[in-house]
C-alpha cells in the first residue's frame, strides 16, 4: 500500500537554509580530505553491555533471534545497540556486521528472509556494478565508500555472496555461472557437504583504501546558475542551462 508523502518537501526551505546546508556539508568535505579521511567510523568506538544485547534480542523473531545469538558467542557483544538492530564494527573480516529484527523477503536461491548485513572494504568498478545487481539483488555496492554488502539469513550465505562477487568483478565466472555455483554451495554448505565458497571469504580483505570519490565538475552548473539567477532577479526570461535537453 503506498503512503502520502509528507507535507514538507526540500523545496519549502528557503534559500538561506539551502546554501547554508549545502555550505555545511561542503566545509566538512574539503575538512576531512585536508586530513586525509573520507568518512567517519564513531560507532567503533562504542560499547554495549552483553547482557542488554541479549535483552534487546529476547522477543525478536526466532530466525532473527538465533542468528543474533551465533553473533553474539563468535563476536562478542555489539558495539551499537537499538530495540531492533545490533551492530559490530570490525569485526572479524568484516567493517561492519548489522543483524535487525526486521525482515526482506527474498525468493533466490530460494524463498526466505534477508536480516543479517555484513560489510567489507571492496572497489567495484562501476561496469560490473549491474551484473552483481542481476546475480544477487541483495548484495549492495556502496561506490562512494568502497563498500559491498551482503545481505542474507546467515554469515555462510552471506561468504558466499561475497566471493561470487570477487568471481564476477575479476571476470572468472559470468551472472549465470555465479547463480549456478551459489546454488550449489547453498545445498551443499546446509547438507552438510563441502561448500568452500560458503566457508570463508577467497580472497585478500582489504581495510580502507577501496573509496571512489569521483571528481567534482561543479564549476560550470555553479556559473550558470548565478547567471540565472540574477536574470530572475531582473525579471529576464532564464535560457535552458542544460543545452542536451534542448533541441
């Protein structure tokens, strides 16, 4: 069922409020590249209590709850803790671990539920960013951070996620090659069986240095934008500023 929008849209801040966010965030951009930092980690820095982990995970669903449990004795207690999510940073080979009480369904391999998010450090060029969509839509490339995710009901799942990732960006398997192979060390890994792509992850795990910041092209949006808003201000009619559209 869709949901009215909200009443308050961006477009009811005025334009004071608009450059002074816009400014904000610029400020600190061109702040943390001075130090050489492209984002913050505070959350690494947190602690929470075993014991209220364990309280916040008591009436979650059972998938969800269990799952949390297996965490909880391999990683210790979380660093971050809310009634319906639990995280760890760094983690083992992970940046991040995230297992919530909510659920997504998802029908590949077979119908189950998505709750348990695990992250690592890992570029992916922008090409190969729609195969790994078409492969698993519950892997999540984060371009700007380097960053995938794997999402999914177990660690096992989400290993083997993540190597047909490494698989399909070095160009070793294709879509239909990486669905097959998942496939079959999903039934394998749950009978029981070898699973090695299910086991642990395959390659090198990186820690920072997998960041794609793009480059900024600002400069001529900024010039011409000026020029038309001084032409709004003495009540000229405003060019098209995009000459693609036009024609």
């Amino acid at each position: 069922m869709s949901e009215t929008a909200p009443e308050f849209q961006p477009k009811d801040l005025d334009t004071g409020e608009r450059l002074a966010t816009a400014g904000r965030a610029v400020a600190q951009g061109i702040r943390y590249k001075a130090k050489g930092e492209h984002e913050t980690q505070r959350g690494v820095e947190l602690t929470v209590e075993e014991a209220d982990a364990v309280a916040v995970i008591k009436d979650w669903p059972e998938a969800q709850k269990k799952v949390a449990e297996q965490m909880l004795a391999k990683y210790g207690p979380p660093n971050e803790a809310t009634p319906t999510r639990l995280t760890w940073h760094r983690n083992g080979p992970w940046k991040r671990t995230e297992i919530t009480s909510d659920a997504v369904v998802h029908n590949w391999p077979t119908v189950h539920t998505d709750f348990l998010t695990q992250t690592i450090d890992y570029r992916v060029p922008p090409h190969v960013i729609s195969a790994i969509a078409e492969f698993d839509g519950s892997i999540l490339v984060d371009r700007t951070r380097g960053e995938v995710s794997a999402r999914c009901d177990s660690e096992a799942a989400n290993v083997l996620g993540l190597n047909m990732v490494h698989e399909l960006v070095t160009g070793k398997r294709d879509v239909q090659g990486a669905r097959h192979t998942s496939e079959q060390n999903t039934v394998g890994y749950n009978l029981g069986r070898e699973a090695p792509y299910a086991e642990r992850l395959l390659f090198e795990i990186l820690r920072g240095g997998t960041e794609d910041l793009d480059d900024g092209s600002i400069g001529e949006a900024i010039m011409q934008q000026l020029a038309g808003k001084v032409k709004d201000t003495l009540g000229q009619p405003q060019e098209p500023t995009d000459r693609r559209s036009s024609g």
